[in-house]
C-alpha cells in the first residue's frame, strides 16, 4: 500500500476522513488521500492516565553540567518552569517565585532512561525458588505476542522507588525472554502511582521483546517442543512473519475499500501486534547474545521490512560494529556480565567502549534490579574496562548512554534525555561526580516534580511492603 506524505495529507483536495467502527467501541479515523487509505492508528484499549505531579518552578544552580549531548557546563544552572526546561548555562536568572537550589559541588545529568527492565512484572518480594510470583514470561508458547508486559505490571513493587532513588525517571518494562515473540513492552514514567496507566508515557511506542539463543530453544526444546535448536528459533520467527504478513494483507485491503457496510477480519491479538511491527507502530527489541546470531536476525528483519530498535545484551556486538551500523541498531548492553551460559562465554570488559570507538550506538541498561539502582557505576565499569583497553571515553559521552541514546532508541528523543530547552524537566542532582562510587542522587525531578529527595522524608515513599519509611502516613 502507498504511504502517504505530509503534503498529501495537508492538501484541502487530496484529503478526507472518515470514521469506521471496525472494533466492538473503538472509532477508527481513516485517511482517505487519492483513492487509498492508510492503516489506522494501533489501538490502545488501556490508555495513560498519567498526570504530572504538583511541582514548583525551579532554578538549579552552581553545578557541572552533563546535557547529555556531549556537553559539560561548569558553573552552570538549569532553569525549570511548568515542567520544561527553559534555559540552561551559567549566570542565570531565577524569575519571581521560582525555587533556587544551590548545587554547588554537585552534577546535573538529565534523568537516567533504562531501556530494559523487569520491574513490576518480576516484582518484589520474591525468592530464587518461587517463581510463582514472577509474571515475567508467558511459556505456553513459543510466539506469544498477544501478551502485555503492562498486564503483569504491580506498581507496588518497592524496587521502582529504589531504582528513582538512583536517578532512573524513565524505564521500558519488558517481558522476559523464554519466548521468541514474549510480548509488548511498555514505557513508564517512574512516578508513584496506584495504577500502572498512571505510569504510563503518553505517547510513547510500544515494543515487541523478542528473544534469538539458548533461552526459546532450551525453555521448549526441554519439553519436547519446537524449537529446540538454533535453526528452529529462526524457523519459527519466519513462519510467524509469513502469517503477520497476509494478516497484514487482509487488513490492509479491507481498509483500501472504504466500505463500513463490509464485514471486516478477524482479529488475532497476536498476528495484530507482528502486523503492526510491520507497519512501523511498535518497536522491536531483542534479546541477543551472539554476532553471528545477530546478524541472521537483521537478515530476517530485512527479509520482512520490519526495523530492529535494539540488540538487548549483545554481549559480542563488539564483534560487529560495522554491521550494526550499517543497520542502524543499536545495542543495550550491561558493564561486566558474562560467563553465566555457553552463549555468555564470549565476552570482553570493553565491549561498550570498543562499540563506542567504532561509532556505534551504546545504551547500558539494568535487566536486574540491582543494576537500575547503579546505571553510573556500570558506566564507570564500561569506561575503566575501555581505559584500560586504550579506548578513552569522556565523561560526556558516557552518560548519553544512559540518557540520550536509550530515549533515541525509544523515539521519545524530542521530550527526554538531554537538558534542552522545551524538554521535559527530567532531571537529577548528584551529591558529586556520577561516575564516583561516593555518589548519590539528592534530589529527582519528573516534569519539573520532585520524586525523590535524599533529605527530605516527605519525598522518599516506598511502597506498602516496606512498612515503617519516614514518609508513609500512619494513624497518629
């Protein structure tokens, strides 16, 4: 089917709408342009109710500045109004009523975004033998792209407060990585909040975790299912492809008609998730280990027209660089982990910083709880193991690892990651450097709120399974 440009869009006499109720309460609004149609927008049926929380207008002053675009500003201030940025630089001026923090002798980053977490879906409390408590994985089936991450999610989980407290305002939830299609991911605002569509991103994309190596073929091939092999995991891939694509097929010509009067397709959750991977609607993430797998696996998205937001682990990308970047793909990757199964065996320390001096995209993430709390400390990891490899990466670039990169790779770039103006007012105060294994978040703004203060209990809330915090509210 023929994209539309904005030009066709635009055009008084080129356009039309009209507005088709293809789902049981859903209204689809339809872009009529020379004779075609273009597909509707994926449908949410669980929107974001997230709503800023109170906040006042804020100068921080007197710091180093990391912008997260490769700057570093001594001296420097960032000025927050009604949840944006607004300037940022040296000698500022605080307006009426605006709140002065001096950050004298601390750093200012924008704040952390992890592309790859667990939490609330793996929540807390939980024990090594009891995986009862753990939603992350759907293991009924080796394609189950009908699931939501979202679905699993308990906002409750204390590990969200512990990971805020490290600087983390932005984090992609995913599904685990039994399946090779485990599912969607979704981006949440790390607020507290009572429902997970109060955490919601608005706006923000949906993912499909997918999963190539040892994980889908040993989680099936133990139970005498397919796959149980390498060649199977992309054997199934394709074949599931194959079917998102005729699915893809009928929907596209049922649109084209503009006819409400006919009765349109079935819908398959799961083919409806892979057809709006093709269509461009949902990212894709994939948890990857191995080169030569990775190369296969952007053989196969290519095969397909679908595009690869990121490799998750990649503990071989360095292996690769030219072919990631001829990809455009970026690479989530963890400091040091390696070792843990035959595909991890592979590995250098100085993965990140080889892939960073090749020009490649780099982004750290936790995958485990107790990394979210420490996204700096792995960086300084990646930055020592890189020093001693003879690769030397500045300060202000590594922390676009953490922050403009991963909000690039997310397509949420023009609202986080770096401290610009008309930004959104994400934003974390360091007691020191924060590559220092002496440092400390003190205090964490969402949308110019602060979530999070180190000295004052009024801003440090849990959850309810950490009963006796200074800031929870008991009977008097």
């Amino acid at each position: 089917m023929q994209e539309l440009t904005m030009s066709d869009l635009s055009h008084p006499k080129r356009r039309s709408l009209r507005f088709v109720r293809v789902f049981p309460g859903i209204l689809i609004c339809l872009v009529v342009s020379s004779g075609l149609a273009q597909a509707p927008a994926l449908p949410n049926p669980f929107p974001s109710t997230y709503k800023p929380l109170p906040r006042t207008d804020t100068l921080i002053d007197n710091a180093t500045v990391l912008d997260g675009i490769g700057h570093r500003l001594l001296n420097a201030g960032v000025l927050l109004h009604d949840g944006k940025i607004i300037a940022i630089g040296p000698h500022l001026q605080a307006p009426p009523g605006t709140k002065t923090i001096d950050a004298r002798g601390g750093f200012v980053t924008p704040g952390l975004v992890d592309v790859h977490s667990h939490l609330g879906d793996f929540a807390a409390p939980y024990t090594l033998r009891d995986e009862k408590v753990s939603d992350v994985n759907e293991e009924s089936s080796p394609n189950s792209a009908e699931v939501w991450a979202l679905h699993s999610i308990r906002v409750q989980d204390p590990q969200f407060a512990r990971v805020r407290a490290g600087g983390v305002t932005t984090l992609q939830v995913l599904p685990g990585s039994s399946d090779l299609f485990g599912g969607r991911g979704v981006v949440l605002k790390n607020v507290p909040a009572v429902t997970v569509q109060q955490m919601e991103f608005p706006g923000a994309m949906p993912s499909l975790k997918m999963a190539c190596g040892e994980n889908p073929k040993y989680t099936f091939g133990e139970k005498g299912q397919f796959p149980s092999s390498e060649m199977g995991n992309v054997a199934g891939y394709r074949q599931a492809w194959i079917e998102a694509s005729e699915y893809r097929r009928r929907w596209d010509d049922y649109y084209a008609k503009h006819d409400s009067s006919l009765r349109p397709p079935a819908r398959d959750l799961k083919l409806e998730t892979l057809a709006a991977v093709l269509r461009g609607q949902i990212l894709v993430d994939m948890h990857c280990y191995r080169a030569d797998e990775m190369a296969v696996v952007m053989d196969v998205a290519k095969e397909f027209g679908y595009k690869i937001a990121a490799f998750h682990h990649a503990v071989e990308a360095y292996k690769i660089v030219p072919l990631l970047k001829e990809n455009h793909v970026c690479v989530a990757l963890w400091a040091d982990w390696w070792g843990f199964k035959v595909e991890a065996y592979d590995a250098v320390r100085a993965n990140a910083a080889f892939v960073e001096a090749g020009g490649g995209c780099i982004m750290l993430h936790s995958d485990a709880p107790i990394s979210g709390e420490r996204l700096t400390l792995d960086a300084a990891l990646a930055m020592g193991a890189g020093h001693r490899a003879g690769v030397d990466i500045p300060e202000e670039r590594a922390i676009e690892w953490l922050t403009i990169n991963p909000a690039k790779s997310l397509q949420l770039d023009e609202q986080i990651g770096s401290l610009e103006p008309g930004k959104n007012a994400d934003v974390v105060v360091w007691s020191g450097d924060p590559f220092s294994v002496y440092t400390r978040a003190n205090i964490v703004f969402i949308d110019g709120a602060i979530v999070f203060d180190r000295n004052d209990p009024r801003h440090q809330a849990t959850s309810d399974f950490e009963v006796g915090q200074p800031a929870m509210e008991r009977p008097q």
